[in-house]
C-alpha cells in the first residue's frame, strides 16, 4: 500500500475509536501492518522501578510474559530504556545487538526468544503534563527501512495523541462500567482466567484484558482482586 495511503487510512482508524479496547485494537492492526506481533503504550519506568506490569498502560503482550518478565525482576536490566531516557528518537533494536555474554542480558534474551520477540521499536512521546510515555512495537520482523519508520512514528503519536483525549474525557466525565467490562468483572469474580473468559464471550485474551483494565482505571483499582472486591461492594455484580 502506498505509504500516505496507509497512514492515512491507519490514522482515521485510530481517530475513530470510541473506547481503549477499540483503540488497542487498532494499535495492534498498525502493529502488524509493518510487521509486528505486539503493541504496548507504557510510561517510562522510574528508576526504583523493577516492574514492567506497573509500567504498561495498554499491551497486547501475553500475561504470561509479562508475569515471567516482572518474577525475575527484568526490567532495570532492559537495554534499551537507557536510550530512550537519554533521547527523543525512535529506538530500534534487536536479539543480535545484544550481548548475551552478559549475566543480566541472557534472562531477557531466553525470554524474549521463547515467545517469539526477536525486534522491536520503541517510540518516545510526550503528554501534555510533560509525562513521558513510549509506543512499542515488538515482534519478528525485518528491520523497518527509514521511510517506514517515519510512517510508523507519525501513526505512533497520532495514536498517543488520540489516546490522551481519551483518558482526558475519561477524567473529566467519569464512565459508568459497560455491559461488556461488567461480564469480564464477573467470570473474573469466577476464577477465569483471561483467556477462558475470551472462550466464554468469543473475544480474544488481549481485548478481555483491555476491557479489565478499563474497568480498573474507571473504578480506580490497582489490580483484579480489588476490581472485583469494588464491583461486588457496590453492588455492580453479585
């Protein structure tokens, strides 16, 4: 596809999404348009920071990587965080750039290669308040030529852009819970896991998640015990 056409299209996309779920879905069809696997908005850790679940604001990245990543405490080691915390580039990287010789790099390399991330790219952006947040896109790819990852990065902030809106409107007018995030809630509330939830309501793992943390956000929780502790104590779900 011609490159203005993409981005063009891509972007109405983005700009017509009426909800995160929608959003990250549309994140994750820009993701594999250029050949990726993952999409993720995270802000930048802070340097106490050893968490990347805290981090991540929205993802398509397995749970169960994330879980693994966070047990073995992987994100102070992360090679490329120290580049964009020094700089505003786009930061492309891949498995064969890293020196797996080092004690601390292998985890991530042994990680990384199990569930299929062999490359990636991080793209820096700005909120208004001056917080600092980051686009990635993680996958096996080729790496993107220079035309691309100029398309990329203009998609990347029309798409942190849109999502700002978003969590503005989200601030100044609080959402009651959908139908959609109150069922999520309740086979949580079950013991389901993400994914049997997806089986019962035919959606993938990764939107079931987006709504959970839409509904986090909204009741203002920290995780899923507290969510279905809040949406149980106020009555939303029995």
């Amino acid at each position: 596809m011609i490159t203005l056409e993409r981005q063009s299209l891509l972007g109405k996309e983005i700009s017509a999404a009426e909800s995160r779920p929608r959003w990250l879905q549309v994140l994750q069809n820009v993701a594999k348009e250029f050949g990726y696997t993952h999409a993720s908005l995270m802000r930048v850790p802070r340097p106490e920071e050893d968490l990347i679940a805290n981090t991540l604001l929205e993802t398509t990245l397995p749970i169960r990587f994330i879980r693994e990543f966070d047990e073995m405490r992987l994100l102070r080691f992360c090679p490329v965080l120290p580049k964009v915390k020094q700089s505003i580039m786009p930061q492309s990287w891949s498995l064969a750039d890293l020196d797996v010789e080092q004690p601390e790099v292998a985890p991530i390399v042994e990680l990384l290669t199990q569930y299929g991330i062999h490359n990636g790219l991080t793209i820096p952006t700005n909120a208004l308040n001056g917080d600092r947040h980051l686009m990635r896109f993680d996958g096996r790819c080729d790496h993107p030529s220079q035309v691309a990852l100029n398309e990329i990065g203009m998609i990347a902030l029309h798409a942190f852009d849109a999502y700002e809106r978003m969590r503005r409107t989200e601030m100044e007018t609080p959402r009651a819970l959908t139908k959609r995030e109150l069922e999520v809630i309740h086979w949580t509330s079950q013991g389901k896991t993400s994914a049997e939830i997806g089986q019962i309501l035919s959606l993938s793992d990764h939107t079931i998640n987006a709504y959970m943390n839409n509904a986090i956000r909204k009741l203002d929780c920290v995780n899923r015990t507290q969510l279905v502790a809040k949406s149980i104590r106020l009555k939303l779900i029995s």
